[in-house]
C-alpha cells in the first residue's frame, strides 16, 4: 500500500467512531434519501449484485433497506479495516466486505458486479483516479452502471481547500473537489457513457450533512433545517452547477473502452 492510501486508511480508521452518528441522524436521513438517493434508486432497484466501494460502515446499506432493495449481492470494499470490520458485521452473510485498496491491481473479488456505488468516495482517490476507473471497467459487467455522489469543484473551493488543509478531519494530500468534466473524461475513457447529471446541495446540505465539521448546536439545526430543505428542494430544480456542493453522476459501462490515441511515432 502506498504511503498516501496508508494515510486515508489511518483517518479513516480514526474517526469511524463518526459513522454510527451520521447513520442515526434524522436530518442526514431525509436529506440524503430526498436530495441523493431518490436520483439513482431507480439503477439500483434493477442490479441484482452491488459493490459499494468505500463503503465505510453500513450505513448505505441501511439505507437500501430502508429503500425496499435487497440486491442478491451487497458486498462493501474500504480501505480501513475498523469500517470493513463494522460492515461486516451489520450485513448479512451473504455480503462480503473487502479490507482492500480500491484503485490497487491486487483487488480482485473474482466477481463482477451490476453496479459500482461511490458515495463520496471517489474525490479520495485523486492520486489513482485512472487507477480507479480501470478497476470499475474491470469489475462492472457489460450494459453495468457506475454511480458516484461527490463534492463538486465549480462550487466554493477555495473555502473547501482551506477547510480540507487545516482540519485534521481531512487529508488534503488525497482528497480535493471533482469536476464533472473531469469525472466525464475519466469514465468516457474507459468505455463509460452517460446516463445522468446532476447538481444539487445548497445550505440545506451544511445543515443536515455537514453539521458535526460545522459544528452547528442543535437549536441552530432545529431551527433551520426544514425551510433550508425546502429552498434545496427548489434550487436543485435549476441544476446548476456553480451553485450547489455536490454532483451525481450515473455511467453505463459499454463494455467497449475507446481506444487511446494512436502514437504517430510508432
Ligand atoms: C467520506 S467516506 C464515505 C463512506 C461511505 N461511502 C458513506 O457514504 O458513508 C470515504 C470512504 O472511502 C474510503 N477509501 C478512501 N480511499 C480508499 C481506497 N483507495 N480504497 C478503498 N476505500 C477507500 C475511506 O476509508 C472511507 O470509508
């Protein structure tokens, strides 16, 4: 494992104490489920087997539940071992979690899956992002999807870079905003196509899933989280990216990679 991988491993590991709070909190329940999950429910009601890669606990797969999905296969893959610990034990025996660096080439679960789900995940690999995308190509089965939910570089970055270099929360070194023109050239390159994007995550989104970083008393959150969910609601209508915090994305693998540039020199 890489010195950086070794560091995502350690702060994960770290604050996976976090991850039980984070899945109880009711605000962070409806906001996700409303804002993220209702846009991809539909690719997920129709894949029989998932990876979630850095699946942390369980809370997505809880979260699935709580959805109505119960997919054939459910298997998690982290890089920390104290989270792929807390999703194995949360999970059924037929899931299996993976204790292993996502974007190494070792990592082979001898399967592939209908779906790849990356919940704020990817933007943790931006030394391997290619890395990355081969291994989905390699793990997602023909006519397949890839999903990923993550921050999204067109809105607030220069505040977010702050923020990632001076809490000891984040690593700055790994982790850094996406663009979605970034993401579009990695998965077209590897024989991805687009079925979906879209923006969304206004101040409703600092309320509900950012308040322990924030840390926001309760009456403030109390206060204003239902008319700042309901402005969210609205102005993720517009889609726009320069204003919203997060970008979702939804890919299908063709099973055709496009070809890299011929070298003339060759
Ligand atoms: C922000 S957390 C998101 C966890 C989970 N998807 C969720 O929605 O709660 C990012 C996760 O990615 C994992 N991770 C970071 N780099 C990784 C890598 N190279 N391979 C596998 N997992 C990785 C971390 O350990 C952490 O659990």
């Amino acid at each position: 494992m890489t010195e950086n991988n070794n560091k995502q491993k350690d702060l994960f590991n770290k604050h996976q104490c976090r991850y039980d709070s984070f899945a109880a909190d009711s605000y962070v329940q409806e906001y996700t489920m409303r804002m993220f999950w209702s846009r991809f429910v539909d690719v997920l009601k129709d894949s029989n087997s998932i990876l979630e890669v850095g699946c942390g606990g369980h809370t997505n797969f809880v979260k699935l539940g709580d959805l109505g999905i119960s997919p054939g296969t459910y298997d998690g893959v982290d890089i920390s071992d104290k989270l792929v610990e807390m999703f194995e034990q949360n999970t059924p025996d037929s899931s299996t979690g993976y204790c292993a660096d996502f974007t190494s080439q070792a990592f082979d679960p001898g399967k592939k899956y209908d779906c790849l789900l990356f919940i704020g995940v990817l933007h943790h690999m931006t030394k391997s992002l290619d890395a990355a995308l081969e291994k989905c190509s390699e793990l997602v089965k023909d006519g397949g999807h890839v999903v990923f939910v993550e921050p999204n570089v067109a809105f607030l970055d220069f505040a977010r870079r702050i923020w990632y270099r001076f809490s000891d929360e984040f690593d700055d070194e790994n982790e850094r905003a996406l663009s979605i023109e970034e993401i579009t050239d990695l998965c077209e390159n590897h024989g991805f196509s687009n079925i979906k994007k879209e923006f969304c995550g206004n101040a409703g989104f600092f309320v509900a899933c950012t308040h322990e970083i924030l840390k926001l008393p309760w009456f403030a959150r109390k206060l204003l989280f239902r008319p700042l969910f309901h402005l969210d609601v609205l102005l993720a209508k517009l889609n726009w990216k320069y204003i919203s915090a997060q970008h979702i994305s939804v890919w299908k693998n063709n099973g055709r990679p496009i070809a890299p540039p011929v070298d003339s020199a060759s």
